[in-house]
C-alpha cells in the first residue's frame, strides 16, 4: 500500500526561491567590480619590471589595463578572485593564446605593484612590477 505525500504550495515555491538564490549567488561574486582599478589616477604609467626588463609606458584610462599586461587581445574571459579596497586578483583565459593570473597591489593612486604569471603564445611568463603615473597620455 503506498501512500501519497501532499506538497504545500508555499514550500514548493520557497524551495524554489531558495533554489534560484544559490544559483544567483556564485554569478553576484563574479561581477567585474574592481573598483580598486578605477580609483587609480588616469594618465600614462610606467612600468618598471624588477628583473631589469626594459620599462614599459601604457596609457591608463581605467586602471584595467593593467591587468593583461602579456595579453593585449580585448577577447580575454577575466574571473575576480580578489576585489579588495588596496589589492586586486584576476585570472584570465584568452582564447588560442594562454592564460594568466594577475596581482595588484595599490600603495597610493599613483603607484602600484604588479606581480603575474601565465602563459602567452605557448611560453611560460613570470614578472614583478611597480607601475608608476609619470604624465598624460
């Protein structure tokens, strides 16, 4: 003999509810929020590797380009790992080209450290940095 359990609607679409919450969640965590990034003061920076490496000067208008600093294609996936008041962490894939992970840590809105590795065109890349504003683009 079996017998039949009765679903109450309200427990069904709280149930739900709660579904849908845990789905929406993980998607409000990867929101590209990065507001460290937009604080940073607008202009041309210059970066100076630590390995000697020649410095580099990029034009800084939101602070994100100093993430794919390897990877200039604008097609590249990001995933916040960190989003923090001073530092920020991303992971990045850009397609048939590699990957990488980049840390940034803000000392003040003029000066930066940048630490990422990754692969680029099919070879392994590692470097330390401080980006500094040195003038207008």
């Amino acid at each position: 003999m079996t017998s039949r359990v009765k679903y109450s609607p309200i427990g069904i679409a709280t149930a739900l509810g709660m579904v849908a919450l845990g789905l929406a969640l993980p998607v409000a965590a990867q929101s590209d929020g990065l507001s460290m990034l937009e604080e940073l003061t607008k202009g041309e920076w210059t970066i100076k590797h630590r390995d000697g490496s020649p410095d580099r000067k990029i034009c800084v208008k939101t602070g994100r380009e100093l993430i794919q600093l390897r990877h200039k294609q604008a097609d590249c996936s990001r995933f916040v790992v960190e989003d923090g008041a001073n530092k920020v962490a991303v992971q990045y894939t850009c397609p048939g080209n590699g990957y990488g992970r980049t840390n940034i840590r803000k000392e003040t809105g003029a000066l930066v450290q940048i630490e990422s590795q990754g692969i680029a065109s099919g070879l392994p890349f590692q470097f330390a940095a401080e980006a500094r504003r040195t003038g207008s683009c």
